[in-house]
C-alpha cells in the first residue's frame, strides 16, 4: 500500500533544512488500461525501477521491481 505524500520544490527549501544529496532521475510513464499506472524510473546506480500503481485517493496498491542494467538491453 502506497501513501500519496507531497513536496516541496528544492527551491523553496530553506538551505539549513536541506539534508543529503540530491539524485537525478529520468521516469516515463506507460499507458494502461482502468486505473492502474505504470512507470519506469531511470537513474539510480545500474539498475532502473518499475512500478505498477492501481486504485485513486491518498492510498493506492504499489508493486515496484527493480529491472539491472543487463536486463535493459
């Protein structure tokens, strides 16, 4: 089960709140039938994220799976 959370753009983030480093990430969604969604989330080390998401509101049902590098090409 996934939790919607909001946030707030880098930019409006005071500097002495700003913890960690930042990641870029490249994330493309998929067209899919009824009200599921599906996105694959590029950027982490060798390795891609897949996510399927179904439902509506602030709680929805979340699968993700890690696809490597090798399995990409």
């Amino acid at each position: 089960m996934e939790h919607e959370r909001k946030y707030v753009k880098a930019a409006d983030v005071p500097p002495e709140l700003v913890v960690g480093e930042a990641l870029e990430l490249e994330q493309g969604y998929i067209r899919t039938r009824g009200e599921a969604e599906s996105r694959i989330r590029l950027g982490e080390a060798e390795k891609a994220v897949f996510t399927i998401k179904e439902g509506s509101g602030a709680s929805r049902e979340e699968l993700e799976a890690e696809v490597w590098d090798d399995e990409l090409t």
